[in-house]
C-alpha cells in the first residue's frame, strides 16, 4: 500500500521525538500497520541534522528522518545513485516489512554504514500500554 503524497507532509507526533529518558528506547512504528520499524536511540544527523525536506523529480516533496538502523524495513528494487540526496550515496526504497507501505530509503555510501531516510508522517510512536 503506498499512500498518497499528501498525506507525507510532516505529523507533530514524530516532529517531536525525543530521545527515551527510560533505559528502553521508544519505538516508531508504521502508521498504516503498526509494526515496530526503529527506536528513537537510532536517529542520527546527516549533513548535519536528524531532518530533511527533499522534492523528488516528479515534484514530490518529502520530509524524512534520519535513522543508522532500521530492522522493520524491506527494500525493494536496485541500488541507485539516480537523484541522490545526498552526495556520494546509492539509494533504494524502503517498505514497511509487514504491510509494504512505504516508508522511504536506504542511502549507502561507497565505503561505510548505510543509513535510513524514513519519511516522519509514515511513523509514529508507539502507544505504550498503561
């Protein structure tokens, strides 16, 4: 399921994501499903910060997070390093391994550690049980 493109603009409740002040680290889960995707202890800064708005080629504006690891994505077609957004690197869409909605990149440079660019309104913080 790929939703449309204006529901990618970004949602207050991951715009204010904050690192866990518990010894678990909150998880992000997809929107559309809620499988888990990533914790918040795995945002990192690119170009030097957490967040990005980028527009494809087909004018498609995205706002995205950065994240070093994401074990509830899978991935679908080649590398590429077509319309990069950032230098140096190869990407390739990234799905919710559950219910294959999108849920943005994977960048990977030629030499070091892939990253994931995850597009904020696609996750949310998961409810904890009280």
């Amino acid at each position: 399921m790929f939703r449309g493109h204006d529901e990618f603009a970004p949602s207050a409740v991951t715009r204010n994501v904050h690192e866990s002040e518990t010894s678990r680290a909150a998880r992000l889960v997809c929107v559309a499903c809620r499988n888990p995707i990533t914790t918040d202890d795995q945002r990192i800064s690119m170009l030097g910060t957490h967040q990005h708005t980028f527009t494809n080629p087909h004018q498609i504006t995205f706002h995205i997070g950065c994240f070093r690891d994401a074990p509830g994505c899978s991935y679908i077609g080649p590398d590429t390093d077509e319309f990069t957004w950032f230098p140096g690197h190869r990407w390739r869409v990234a799905v919710c391994a559950q219910c294959r909605a999108h849920l943005g990149w994977r960048f990977q440079p030629p030499e070091h550690r892939a990253f994931h660019g995850l597009i904020l309104a696609n996750l949310e913080l998961e409810q904890s049980a009280r």
